[in-house]
C-alpha cells in the first residue's frame, strides 16, 4: 500500500469513527424524546415491576406476596403470557418477603430498589426478545441482541428472582474483584443470580431502559477465564455479549439478584 493510500484510509477510519460517535449521539437523543413524551404516570406501570410503597414490614408477608401475584399477572397477561396459578407462586413470594427484610436489614437503601421478576421457561419468553413484547418501553425499537458464542441454558420451570432494578447496577469492581473479594454476599445470600435469561426478563419488566451508558456483568454465566458475559441497553436494543473483564474500563456494574427457590 503505497504513503498517500494509507494516509486515505486513515482518514476514512477517522470519519468512520466520528459518524458512529454523532449516530450513537442521536440515538440516545431520539430515546430521550420519545420517552419524554410516551411516558407512563408511575403510579400504572404497563409491563412494570410490582410497585412497593411500603416496606415489607408493613405489612404481612401473605398481603404483601398476593400483591406482587396480582401485579405480575398483570404484567405478563399485557403481553400475552400467562403466568403459573396463585398456588404455584405464593409460597415463593412470602420466601421473597423474608430474602428482602434480611437484605433490608443490612442495607436499608438496597432494599428499596430490589423487586420481584418472574423469569418463564426458555421456549416461553422466546430469546431474543422482539421489539413488539417492549412496547411499553418506546426507547426499543430494535430485536434484542445475544452474541451467537453465548450458549442459551434451557429452563423448562419459571424462576422467581429478587433484582436490583435501578437504572444503573453497583459500582463494584470488575467481575474478577467481585468474586474474589464475594462483594456479591449480601446479607447472607449469594446475589450472582442474573444471568443472560434472568437479565433479558429483568429488562422485560421495567418501564424505563437499563443500563445505557454502563453495563451489567452477567456473573451467572461464567464465560471463561478473563472474560464476562454483559448486558447493556445500545442504540435502541438490548446487546448481550462476551468481553474481555480488563476491557471494561470502569464501565461494568453489577447487580444484586437472589434467586428464591
């Protein structure tokens, strides 16, 4: 390749590089716009995790699960799924109540933001999700995303997880100073419980995007030696991949979830 020819190409990467940059730039503009004028009151989630006023102290751990059981059968029955009977869940739920005060104890602030997911059976919620089951998050427009490497584990029994649904996961290090130090033991339970199934319902159940911007290590997965499986929210679509942890540069979270069995 003659001087003048890789001068070319250099500049051809560089306006690449910059078009992807200003693209990226309107597609988290176009989310912003279009969430702020779809939204949803909060008091009526449309596909949304149970709302939780008060702390479970508050209440009985019966009232409190029959509450999460009929706001979870609401949100899945908006999309089409129908969900186990009362019978099947309730019992699980209560064990949710009892995870969560222990976690309250511990970390007040914590607690607050943690709630219930249903996680269906693999053929149920149909990996990758489509767009078409995220209409109540009007910032997806796109078919999720997995990386053809990541191996789909089968699961033929609905699963029951407490999550940290905020915003953005915990700042805690990357994945390797997570698990050496057990920053995921909290209050007593080990809260590595999301992985690419338990992540994609999880963002299936929350109104608003999730990690855009950061992203979640996926610790229920191993990938291999120094590297993760992350989730995270990318011009319009939820992208699940494989990484190198050392190439995260800060940007990986991590969120607490248990799984109530």
């Amino acid at each position: 390749m003659l001087l003048s020819e890789l001068k070319e190409v250099i500049e051809i990467d560089s306006k690449i590089s910059s078009l992807h940059g200003e693209l990226n730039g309107l597609y988290q503009k176009r989310a912003r716009l279009v969430e702020a004028t779809t939204a949803k009151p909060v008091n009526s989630p449309a596909v949304g995790l149970p709302e939780r006023s008060e702390t479970p102290d508050m209440m009985t751990p019966q009232k409190w699960a029959k509450r999460v059981y009929d706001q979870s059968v609401k949100n899945w029955s908006d999309i089409g799924v129908q969900i186990p009977a009362k019978s099947t869940l309730l019992t699980k739920f209560k064990k949710a109540y009892g995870i969560l005060t222990a976690i309250s104890d511990e970390n007040p602030e914590l607690a607050k933001k943690m709630n219930v997911i249903l996680v269906p059976p693999t053929k149920k919620l149909n990996l990758p999700i489509e767009s078409k089951f995220r209409s109540h998050q009007p910032a997806v427009f796109d078919k999720d995303y997995i990386q053809p490497e990541i191996r789909l584990k089968e699961s033929k029994a609905w699963k029951v997880l407490l999550v940290y649904t905020s915003k953005h996961g915990l700042s805690l290090g990357d994945a390797a100073a997570i698990t050496k130090s057990k920053a995921y033991k909290i209050a007593g339970f080990d809260t590595r419980g999301l992985g690419l199934s338990e992540y994609l319902a999880m963002t299936l159940q929350v109104e608003s995007v999730v990690d855009q911007d950061t992203c979640t290590a996926l610790l229920r997965d191993p990938a291999g030696d120094n590297r993760v499986i992350v989730g995270q929210f990318v011009n319009g679509r939820y992208r699940v991949e494989i990484t190198d942890d050392e190439d995260l540069f800060g940007d990986v979270t991590f969120r607490p979830a248990v799984e109530v069995k």
